[in-house]
C-alpha cells in the first residue's frame, strides 16, 4: 500500500504579523493553503478550505482521488460563502489549494493558486503543478523569458483561486502523479518558491528526513528574506501496511477560530 511520511513546517516570515498559510499532513492527504483578504479574512480562507478539504477527504476514503477532491472542493468553497455571508468584513477573501491524494495505489494533485507541487526522484527536481499567475501566461505566450519572469513585479497577481463566491465553478486542476516509493514530494507556499530558485530546493529538499528537510527550505526562505509566510510540506512516498492516524496541522487552520462551520462537514 502506497502512502505518505512526511511533517510540514510554517513560519511567518520576518515581515508580516499573521500568518495566513495554512497546512495539513497526514498519511492518505496533504495540503497547503495561502489566504489572502483583509482584517484577518485571509487566515479565515486558507483555515477554513484546509480543514474542510481535509476532513473531507478524511471521510471518504472510498471514492476516487479524483472525485473526492472535486468534492472536497466544493464543500469547502461553499463554506467560505457561508463565511463571507457571515461577515461582510470577509467580502474578497480567497486562498490558493495545493492537495496531494492517495488511495494507497494512486496519488492525484488538486491545485489551484499559485502555491507549488514539486516532485524529487534521483536529485532531479519537478514543478508538477502549474501557477495560476498572470505571470506565468505570459510565460505560456512565449511573450518573456523564465528570467524575466522570477523577476517580474507583478509576478504574485493571481488569476485563479477559492473565493468566497460561487458565481464562477471552481477551476481546478487534477493531476495523476507519476510517483514511486523512495520518491520525494514537496508542498509549498510563495514565500518559498519566490525567494528561493528551484536549482535551491532541489538541493535542501533531498537532505535528511521530511522533518529536517521542511526546516530546512523554511530557514532559506528566511535567510533570503522572508517577505512573506512560508510554508513547506515534504513527503516521502513509501510502500507498506495501512496505517491510522491524525494529521499534523498547520498555521491558521492550528486554531479553531479560523474554521468557517467546522460542524458543517459531514463526515460518514
Ligand atoms: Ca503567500
């Protein structure tokens, strides 16, 4: 049986006052969120579809990876509704979703945002998920370079995210990872990626257990500046018998208070 082992580690930076990533790690679902939105609204995001992708995914270990996680989705984009319904202070709040799934055979990415998946095998190091940035369209339209675009001002404007409104489908991507055991997998925020160039990670990543490696990334991100939270899951995929057990959370979905109607997922 497929699985992960892995532990995550957040941090603040050295320039904000919140921390609005959150993130989860179990052995079956990991996740990372980065809220956005003011007067704490961005905590209230990234908790709330953290924790409800989470115990979503948590309570059908039935389905499809796939089909779980487009659920999960939903479920988590109506309860941010319900929050901004609850708050109009909430109004704009929105978070990015980077999911790994394994039904112990297959591991399929849910993304959306511009938080990362990178995969590791034999040093050799792969953006899996692709940026929901204006950025990287750009990129697509052959219109700049990678330099350029590691670069560019406006680099953070988003183009796709959860929001607090169901007036647009949620556009997710869905991916089947190609993945072994013995490979490596990492999660993680912008206040990672963006401060520290890939050729970096793949570099820390591959050093020592899931523990000291996510420490690791999160300490560069720091040393180079940390602008922003940081958050970095690492994950080893590893073969051998089901195991139970919680999951570690993360950042502002760590309290309570975050979670729009954590009672309101129905868990069977
Ligand atoms: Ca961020």
């Amino acid at each position: 049986m497929l699985r992960f082992s892995g532990r995550g580690v957040t941090d603040a930076g050295l320039v904000r006052q919140n921390n609005e990533d959150a993130a989860f790690v179990g052995p079956y679902v990991a996740l990372v969120a980065d809220g956005v939105g003011g007067a704490a609204a961005g905590e209230v995001a990234s908790a709330t579809v953290a924790y409800v992708v989470a115990a979503t995914v948590l309570s059908r270990s039935d389905a499809a990876p796939e089909q779980v996680l487009r659920l999960a989705v939903e479920t988590a984009r109506a309860h941010l509704v319900a929050g901004v319904r609850q708050d109009v202070a909430r109004q704009g709040m929105a978070t990015t979703l980077s999911a790994v799934v394994c039904d112990g055979r297959r591991v399929v990415m849910g993304h959306v945002g511009d938080s990362r998946v990178y995969h590791l095998r034999g040093g050799r190091l792969r953006q899996v998920s692709r940026d929901h940035t204006w950025v990287q369209q750009l990129l697509d339209e052959g219109r700049i370079n990678r330099e350029a675009a590691a670069q560019h001002p406006w680099r953070n404007v988003v183009v796709r995210s959860l929001e607090g409104s169901d007036v647009m489908p949620v556009d997710l991507d869905l991916l089947e990872l190609d993945v072994e055991p013995g490979d490596r997998l990492l999660l993680c925020s912008d206040g990672l990626s963006d401060l520290v160039p890939d050729g970096r990670i793949a570099h820390v990543l591959g050093v020592g257990d899931p523990d000291s490696a996510a420490a690791a990334l999160t300490q560069a991100a720091l040393s180079a500046g940390g602008r922003d939270n940081v958050t970095c899951v690492v994950l080893d995929l590893v073969d051998g018998p089901a195991v139970v057990g919680d999951g570690q959370l993360l950042g502002s979905v760590f309290d309570p208070r975050n979670i729009v109607d954590p009672a309101g997922v129905h868990l069977v």
